[in-house]
C-alpha cells in the first residue's frame, strides 16, 4: 500500500526548497537574518558539498547555506527548535577574514528550560 502524501503535511524530507538564505549573489548586510523551524539538515549539497539547513518560516522551506561558523553552531540544535539566524559581519581570524552569524535557539514550550 502506498500513503496518499496529499492528505498530509510532509515534515522535513522532500527534495526542495523555497528559497535560501543567503540567496546566490546576495550582499549581505550586518543584522539581516531569517528566523523559523528547524526541520531538517541536508548534508553534501552543491559543488562545494556543503550542509544546508532547512527552516520552516511561515510555511515556506528556506534552506541556509552551511558554512564554518554556521555548521559548529547547528552542531547542538536538535531538529524542531526556533531557531534565528543573522549576519555578524565580517571578523579577523586566524587565517584571514570569515563572515561571522549569530544563531539563536527558541524554547519550544513552557516548561522547556533547555534550548537546546
């Protein structure tokens, strides 16, 4: 028997996304973000085998490109949470200059002292 996927509302899964964040060519701008469900992590995507992390915002799956800084801290956000991500700007490393994102964890619900 094969499930009527139309009565249902896929969670995660699927192939494809809506949009991304940061869409290709885009600037980004210190502060400017996306924040919603996190919902799914797809992994080895693109030329540069990259991670993608895939936020539910209103309905809409919008996938955000993987990155050095970005890939440590998703390491611990468990799939359901809030979660918020925005542009740092860029900082001074060790090796030269990196684009820089801060990254918040909702708490899902009361009583839910651990946001991560």
């Amino acid at each position: 028997m094969k499930p009527n996927f139309s009565n249902y509302t896929e969670i995660g899964g699927g192939e494809k996304v809506d949009s991304y964040f940061p869409e290709k060519g885009q600037e980004l701008v210190e502060g400017e973000g996306i924040e919603g469900r996190y919902i799914e992590k797809k992994t080895g995507v693109g030329k540069h085998k990259s991670n993608v992390y895939v936020l539910d915002c209103d309905g809409k799956k919008v996938g955000v490109w993987g990155s050095t800084v970005l890939d440590s801290k998703f390491l611990d956000i468990a799939i359901g949470k809030m979660v918020a991500v925005a542009y740092a700007g860029e900082k001074e490393g060790k090796g030269g200059t990196y684009h820089d994102f801060r990254v918040g964890v909702g708490i899902d619900t009361v009583g839910d002292e651990n946001p991560l």
